[in-house]
C-alpha cells in the first residue's frame, strides 16, 4: 500500500505543480522539447549563421551520465576540427568519470547499479572504484539541406554492451543523424526513448533505472513539429517510430534448469507519442524554461518464447503500452522541482518493471507503475544539491514466483561544479527491493557514491 500512495502522490504533485505553474507564468514560450534549439556554435569559425540568433553557451551540466546526456554538446571542446568548407565541422569531447561506490548490500553493477539483491545471513558489503562510464564523443555539423540543418553525433561509453555486465568495453549509446530547422526535426539512429525523456540529477550513471526513471536508448525515426500557439507560448508533437529489441532489451536470452528462453520482436516497431508544452522565458545560458511539462504514450508488441528442451516450444505475445507524464518548474532562481510518473504493461526494453518483460511462468506480460520526484537547489552556481526519491512497482500478480516485485531509490547528494572541466559528487541514497514468495528475502541498504568528472 504504501507504494501505490507515492505512486498517486507523485501524480497529484504533478497535476498540481503544473496548475500552479501555470497560474503563477507571466510569459509561455517553448522548451527544450517543444521548441527548437538556436543553431549550434561549435566554435569553427563560420559554422554558425550570422543573425540574431547566435547560439549562447550553456550552463554546465553536472554529471553528465547515459540518460541525461540528450542534448547535442556545445562549444568548448579540446578538439575542433574545420574543413576547408565553412559549413562543416567536429567536436571531438569526452569526459573521464571516476566513481567510487560502498554499500551494506549487494549491488548489481555497482558502478551503475540497476538492481538490489536479496537479503542474505552473510556480509553484503560491496566496494567498486571505476571508470566505466567515462564518454568519448565526435559531433558533426554537415553542409545545409534547404532549409534545414544537417547534425550527426557519435558517442560511447566504456562499458560493456551488456549493461550489467562487470566488464570494460565499448558500448554506442548515441549513434544518430539530425536534420532540423525553425519548424521540423527529424532524426534517426540510436538516441534516447521519446517518452518521459527526464532524469534524476543521480550520481549512478544508470540514472535510476529499475528504480522508477522509464526510458533508455533505442533505434529510432522520430518527427518533431515545433508550433507557435501564442507570442511565446510553443507545443511540440513529437512521434517515433522505435525499435521493440533497443540497445537495452532486458528480456535478453537466459538459460537455466527450466531451458532456454528468449524476448523477440514481432514484425512491427513500437509507435511512441509525446506533447511537450512550456511556459515562461528561458534565462541566456539555461538549459530549461521556468515550467515545462509534457504526456507521452508508447504501444508496440513482444512474443515470449520458452522451451525446456524436451516438450514443444511454447510462444507467446503480448502488447508493450505505457502513458506517463513529465514536469519541471524553475520555482525561484535556486529552487527547481522535477517528476515523472508512468503506467504500463510489459516495460523492460524501457528500463521499467525490474527489467521484467514478461512472465516467464505464464507468459503474460508484467504491468508496472513507477516514477520519480526530485528538488534541486543551488547554493551557489557550483554548489548544488538535489533530494528525491524514486519507485519502480511491477504488479505482483504479474510476477514470476520468485520475481522482483518493487525497487525504490531515496537519494541526496551535494555537487561542486568547479567549472565545466573539473566536477566533484558525493551522494547518500537507502534502496528497498522486494521479492515475490518466500525464495529470497525483502531487502534494503545503504549507497554510499563519490564521483569525480574531468571534462574536455
């Protein structure tokens, strides 16, 4: 029960929030999502146009990690690079991120945990130092298209391409191609998910999946149409069309006593929707409007199958819907308030219902409910600090007998942001993870993370 309540809470807030905002805004233009960017100045001489609308830098970003990495970098990168053509241009940036992380339960993936074990008799003290989630990145500006823009990024991280594998390699998290002008964007390529696309200010490079933040990265062809619905008021639909097996498919194939057994898309890409709206105009150099919120809705399709090796294969198919809703609100210049809120069936290729897909004892899909709210508040320009609290609930009917059935995340840490190349964290969070039946047992710990960023 007490889940459900912070379930409706985090609702309530957001509907409430977001009318007072309303009330309280003296001007309405666009946001991040619902309007577009002014063109990008990479620094290459004659990259950007001539014009009022020059782009200005922006504030840094502190802790740049997987999910809140979706804007295109800006200037100030080591390396720029300019071809003999005025109208083309690269960035090469990157950061080095180094994390410490201690906790009294097992973690796993504890450079980036996703998941809390169960609850042991024996010590679970767990310690990682790692730089996994460093980045190295290349961002191109090409020649115009008529109208339009022409953007390309390319961006990796030192992981494995198996997220929660407790290994260094090369994972492409970002791997797109952009066209965009005063009025459309379209995109293609491996970006972030459409829907709900905020995320917690966390130290954990995974930014609190399974614990309540929806979305990941996925193969996409995505349209946005940005409107003028007053003098500075904007809305932006926005539609893709996403691969069902994304970069993040947690429904990846297993093998065990019972057999194999393996998530696969069915023929059709998912379909996934968003409006984003915004109000009051957004200060030079920020990143945000004072309020921006937005709804999102996704339906798509996965088939299960499973076999023991001695009877027939068995398959099954089941719909992947979800709708949720975003919000932030600048309230004063040092207070900030950010949440989100989904509902949903079968959401672990989104990084939702404890990465449980399906149910692997009846094949049914696994509803899910979960999201995030979280106030940030700036001491100063370099000390920052945000307090929240997440949630990500599977149904426990849905759940397989020895199934995870909720996760929850309560957070606080305090960010120095010397500038925009040095960044150091440290953050205290308690995580609860409960359990269906009586196998293993509910548990909850402690995280303790430092975080130091070199940017270049």
């Amino acid at each position: 029960m007490p889940r459900q309540l912070l379930f409706f809470v985090i609702w309530l807030i957001l509907a409430a929030s977001g009318s007072a905002a309303w009330g309280q805004s003296e001007s309405i233009p666009g946001d991040r999502q619902t309007s577009p960017d002014p063109p990008l100045d990479l620094g290459l001489d004659g990259l950007a146009p001539d014009g009022p609308e020059q782009a200005v830098q922006q504030e840094p970003q502190p802790f740049y990690n997987l999910l809140s990495s979706q804007e295109e970098p800006t200037g100030g990168a080591a390396i720029r690079v300019k071809s003999s053509s005025d109208d083309i241009g690269l960035m090469i940036y990157g950061r080095i991120a180094i994390d410490s992380v201690t906790s009294n339960g097992r973690l796993l993936a504890p450079y980036g945990y996703i998941f809390l074990g169960p609850d042991t008799p024996e010590s679970q003290w767990t310690n990682v130092i790692s730089a996994r989630q460093s980045t190295l990145g290349f961002f191109f500006t090409g020649p115009d298209l008529g109208s339009f823009r022409t953007l390309a990024r390319f961006e990796t991280y030192f992981l494995s391409s198996v997220t929660d594998a407790n290994v260094y390699g090369l994972a492409q998290y970002f791997l797109y191609a952009k066209l965009i002008n005063d009025d459309w964007a379209f995109t293609g390529g491996v970006t972030s998910a459409l829907v709900n696309p905020r995320a917690p200010s966390v130290l954990n490079p995974s930014s609190g999946s399974n614990f309540g933040n929806l979305g990941f990265m996925r193969p996409q062809l995505r349209a946005e149409r940005f409107l003028q619905a007053g003098p500075e008021f904007f809305i932006t639909p926005q539609f893709a069309l996403s691969s069902p097996v994304g970069t993040d498919f947690f429904q990846t194939p297993s093998t065990g006593p019972e057999g194999i057994q393996l998530g696969e898309e069915t023929g059709w890409p998912n379909v996934e929707g968003r409006i984003g709206f915004a109000a009051g105009l957004k200060e030079e150099g920020a990143r945000n409007h004072p309020v921006e919120w937005g709804v999102s809705g996704a339906i798509g399709e996965l088939r299960f199958f499973r076999s023991d090796f001695v009877n027939a294969a068995e398959r099954f198919s089941t719909l992947v819907w979800m709708y949720g809703a975003d919000f932030r609100w600048q309230i004063t210049p040092c207070w900030a308030i950010t949440a989100e809120a989904y509902y949903g069936n079968a959401l672990g290729s989104y990084a939702a219902g404890n990465k449980q897909t399906f149910n692997r004892d009846t094949g049914e899909g696994v509803l899910a409910c979960g999201g995030f709210i979280e106030t940030e508040y700036k001491f100063t320009n370099q000390w920052i600090t945000h307090t929240g609290i997440m949630m990500d609930n599977p149904l426990n009917r849905d759940v397989a007998i020895d199934g995870r059935t909720w996760q929850q995340n309560a957070y606080a840490n305090i960010m120095y942001v010397h500038n925009r190349y040095l960044q150091v964290g440290f953050e205290v969070a308690q995580l609860w993870a409960g359990f269906q039946g009586s196998s293993r047992d509910d548990n909850q710990a402690w995280v303790f993370h430092n975080k130091i960023t070199f940017t270049f």
